[in-house]
C-alpha cells in the first residue's frame, strides 16, 4: 500500500462528518439503510436529506480567485499523488466530481460508492462550509468533497471481537439485518457515529453485505468499513466472518495502520 506525506484536518471537520448538513455532494436524495434497524442512530428511510443543494456553498460562491476557482486556498491536504477511497457513499448512490470547488458546480462524473483508487493532484480548498480537494478519477479531473473522501487502511479480520462484544455468534433472517447487528455493535462504543450500507447484499454459497460507518470523531481514525459474510442457516444467515478496513484521516503507514 502506498504512503505519501500526512495531512492534517482541523477538529470541526471531523465534526461535520457526522449527520447531513451544508457541503454534501451526492447525486441522489437517498437514506443510509432500509427502516427496519430500531436504532435511533441510524437514518431511516423516512428521513429526506438535501444532496448537492445550490444553497450550500452560496456564502462561499462569491469568493473567486484569479484562477476561476471558488473558495480559499489552504495548505492542508492530501499531497499529490496520494491515492484515497470514496467513503460514506450508498449504494444506490454516487459521490459527484465536479469541474470546480462547490456543490453547484458543473458535474464532470459519477463515483462509484466503494472507489478507492482517485489520485490526489495537491490542491484543497475552503467553502465556507466544506473543503474541497482536486483528484484524478481514471483520468478525468475534477474535485470532490472532502467529506466522502478518506485513506483506506489495512483490512483486518474483527470477527472475534464482535462476537466478544455481542457474547454469541449473531443470526438473522436476512444479510441487511445481519450486516446491522455487526455495525450497531461497533457504533455502540463511538457515539455519533452513522451507518451507510455502501455495498448491497449478495447471497451465495455465502451471503454478504458492506457498511460504512462514518463520525468517530477521531483526528486519525474517521470511520471504518465493514464488509460482513454470513453462511446461510436455516432460513437466514449465521455470521462468518467480518473484515474492517480504517477510514483515516492523515494518511496510513507502510503496514496500513492510520497515520
């Protein structure tokens, strides 16, 4: 895995990943996962977010540099060459890349929600209410929000400390619910912390289904994606296993471990 130089983002940044708010970029008005979760941290279907509004970057829009580009220049970033992940994204969904810093720009293409090869060029700018980073998207260029934007760490098998945490091998009717019961264990300990369904269900010789949970609050850590396998029984799924891959904020080692 490749490591470039680490970046540092300021404490309110991580904040504002958490929750919907002024600076999201996605293409659709879409929910995190399916209503049938009772967990009140979860979004349920039911609740409408604004996706790439004209209104949210209106504050910022007036403020052009003589390049053209919206916003403020700042020193923090991803260094160029750096290859990061789309994070937080539905499945259903795709993060917009667009011709120029802000939500109201011209779109240039759609990212896949589970994409984790986008390079990097070297240049993050301020709006007012979100910053903005310049990447390469197989060989289109445009910027992105930083927000849905992470190095993806080293993936690891967890299945043992989930099943610690639950004090049994869970079970469920169906892979969405299973896929649930794994990520509400993990969010229990992180408090504000949301849950995406990145990657739909797929059932098999093994059923499978990804989550990515997003808002830890942590200047290293963001979130962390899981992608859970479950054996079929019965008429539902017993959990197999779980593989975590870490959000990370400033960059990762030569082991993968956040920076």
């Amino acid at each position: 895995m490749r490591r470039k130089s680490v970046w540092i983002l300021v404490s309110s940044f991580s904040l504002a990943l958490v929750g919907c708010g002024s600076g999201e970029d996605l293409a659709t008005t879409t929910s995190s996962i399916p209503s049938t979760t009772t967990s009140t941290q979860v979004q349920s279907t039911t609740t409408s977010t604004v996706l790439d509004s004209t209104t949210t970057t209106a504050a910022a829009s007036t403020t052009t540099s003589s390049t053209g580009l919206r916003g403020d220049p700042i020193a923090f970033g991803p260094a160029a060459g750096d290859i990061l992940a789309v994070v937080g994204v539905a499945h259903d969904d795709v993060l917009n890349l667009r011709s120029s810093p802000g939500a109201n720009q011209d779109i240039v293409a759609g990212i896949p929600p589970l994409f984790s090869d986008l390079t990097a060029q070297g240049a993050t700018r301020q709006l007012a209410a979100s910053m903005w980073i310049e990447v390469d998207f197989s060989g289109l260029e445009g910027w992105v929000n930083l927000r849905f934007i992470a190095y993806l760490g080293a993936t690891d098998d967890i299945t043992a400390q989930i099943v610690s945490t639950l004090g049994e091998t869970p079970v469920a009717d169906s892979m969405l619910e299973l896929g649930l019961i794994v990520a509400e264990s993990i969010i229990a300990e992180a408090p504000g912390a949301s849950i995406v369904m990145s990657g739909a269900p797929t059932t098999g010789d093994l059923g499978e289904v990804i989550y990515d949970i997003v808002g830890f609050g942590d200047d290293s850590v963001r979130g962390t994606r899981i992608h859970v396998f479950g054996e079929p029984v019965g008429g539902g799924f017993a959990l197999k296993s779980v593989e975590a891959s870490p959000f990370c904020s400033r960059g990762v080692t030569q082991d993968g471990d956040c920076l």
